[in-house]
C-alpha cells in the first residue's frame, strides 16, 4: 500500500535527509539504540500487545537490524506511524528504519530520497467483502463503495483495477488503517481494499471474522519492504545485508537453535563465511565477523520469522507461496556472502 502523492512538499525534505543521513551507525551508537517507524497496528506485521510490546515480523527485522548494528536486540525503540507520517519521519531524521509494510515504488525509490533495502514479504491487494453480499469475484463490484487508506498505492490501484473493467465504484477514505476497518465494520461500504496480507491480519480483529471473504482476486504487485534515507551506504548496506542475512541463513539451514553450534563445529565454506569464521564479510560492512550470528540468534531465519508471525504458528496461518525461497518454488533469494 501506500504514498505516491506529496513530492512538491518532500522537496525540502529530501535536501535535508541528503545532508544529514550521513553517519547513521555512529549516531545510534552514541544514542544506544535506533528508532524503528512500524505501523499503528497491523497483526503479523507490527502491534503492541496489552503492555505495549511490539511484535511482528516488520518488529523483528528491527529488533535483527539492533543486534548486528548495536549488539542487542533490545536496543530499539518502536514509532508508530500513518502512511503520510511515515516517509516524513524517515526523511527528517526521526526514524532510522522504515519497516512498517509499505511498498517498494519508483517513485518512493527515487523522487522522496529514500532506498528500499530489498523485499520482506511479497504481498499483492485483494478485496474483503461480507458473504451476505453474494459476491464471489471482484469483477461483481461494480458500483460499489469500497473503504480505502488514503494517500496510498491502494487507493491508486483500485481506480486502475475499476476503470481498466469499465466498472463504477465509490471510495470511502480514511488516513488511518483503523478507520478503514471500523468504517467497514460499521457497513459505511461494501468491501475493504488493501494488501491481502493486511485483509486477513484486520480480519482477526472483526469480532465473527468468519463471516467475511476475501476474494481470490489480486490487483497489484506490492513488494513490502524496509527503507532508509538516501546518503548513508553504509547504514543501508548494513540494512540490505541484515535482510539477505536472514534469507540466507533459511537456505543454508542456520536455524536460532543452531547457530551458535554451526559457529564452533561447521566445515561447510558458505556457512563459515556466514558465521564470520573465515572471509571479510563482517569489515566489509563495517562490523565485527559475528553481525550475522546475533542476527540470527536474535530472531531465527525468515523461515521462523514467517511461520512465528505470519504462517502456521500464527493466528494468521497465511500460506508462504511467493514467500518461499527461490528454490522452494518461491521469489525470496540472497545473494551470496563471499
């Protein structure tokens, strides 16, 4: 989902993250911990539980960015934000990360100075609508009142989606994901527009989530990623390289149970490089040979990352598809630390 709107406005903005996002590994070091935009509540992604602590697998890329930039895990603070605050918080400085389900466009990757470290989940938008309505597929919509985030590519793709089908339909927008929902709810529209991810995470919070579908349509591609400010290579390798850390290890079977054996005991060449035991992986970034390790011993693979928050030891039990590795049928690949 999300910002396309606002480039006059993020003139200004961008100059100054040009001139200022240099150095951010040292300024987190001397701060003690970085500053994490997420989202304001999206299941399996990023929410607070009942005494506000953050979890999903937006929340612990973060959480694996503070271990191998800072040495812990914990050394992070979590900022929630709206789609038309986020990119302004990263830009100005206020957030460190942006991990916070948006998509990856061309013109967030280049007119608004920010730089996607690459590719967390592969999502695409979906409709949700209530099986009471009778509908079955999206091409059925029209004439429709459909609730939408907006300022964001979700708004933006239904227009494409209804005026490349000839079809009429009425938006219903809100700038808050919590607004779409209660708007739906409270039957103010027909059908609930966004990533199929989020459909089913705001269906959990329904109260007979069962008596909503979400239609097999998908509209769009939206490659959900972090990003960070353009003018730091450093930190946004040590971001790109936390990611493909993550994917990588999944594929070579280094799991946060085994890690610290596989340290001391592999022979393996790809999983020694891994673990800092032999190469420059860890200088080449700026950091010390075990950044990958306290990745992993952190969080877990992405295998464990999806399945904790997102697949089958989830509430959302979302199946992995586009999300497997490369080699399991999938879109998700690392490229090789060497």
């Amino acid at each position: 989902m999300r910002i396309l709107r606002y480039l006059v406005p993020f003139l200004s903005v961008v100059l100054f993250g040009a001139a200022t996002s240099a150095g951010t590994l040292d300024t987190i070091k001397k701060k003690g911990w970085l500053t994490c935009g997420v989202s304001q509540g999206l299941p399996g992604f990023s929410v607070p539980d009942a005494k506000g602590n953050w979890t999903g697998i937006d929340v612990d890329f973060c959480r694996a960015v503070a271990a191998v930039a800072l040495g812990s895990p914990d050394k992070v603070k979590f900022r929630p934000l709206s789609t038309k605050e986020a990119f302004t918080a990263l830009q100005f400085g206020e957030i460190h990360i942006l991990s916070r389900n948006v998509t990856w466009t061309q013109t967030r990757d280049s007119a608004l100075g920010v730089n996607f470290a690459g590719i967390l989940y592969y999502d695409g938008q979906g409709f949700m609508v209530r099986r009471d309505l009778g509908v079955r597929s999206a091409r059925e919509l029209d004439g429709a009142a459909v609730c939408v985030n907006s300022g964001s590519t979700t708004e933006l793709n239904l227009s494409d989606y209804f005026r490349s089908h000839g079809m009429k339909y009425t938006p219903v927008v809100f700038e808050k994901s919590d607004e779409v929902l209660a708007a739906y709810r409270a039957g103010r529209c027909d059908v609930f527009s966004t990533d199929q991810s989020g459909l089913y995470a705001q269906r959990l919070k329904l109260p007979k989530g069962n008596v909503h579908m979400i239609l097999p349509e998908v509209i769009s591609k939206e490659p959900l990623g972090p990003a960070v400010r353009q003018g730091d290579d450093q930190w946004f390798n040590i971001v790109r390289w936390t990611l493909f850390a993550l994917i990588g290890a999944e594929e070579l079977g280094v799991t946060k149970s085994n890690v610290t054996v596989l340290e001391k005991k592999t022979r393996n060449p790809a999983v020694r490089r891994f673990v800092g035991t032999e190469g420059k992986a860890g200088a080449n970034l700026g950091l010390d040979p075990k950044w990958a390790v306290r990745a992993i011993t952190a969080v877990g693979n992405y295998g464990e990352l999806f399945e904790r928050h997102l697949g089958n030891k989830s509430r959302l039990k979302i199946s992995r598809d586009l999300n497997r590795l490369w080699n399991k049928g999938g879109l998700h690949y690392a490229p090789p630390i060497r």
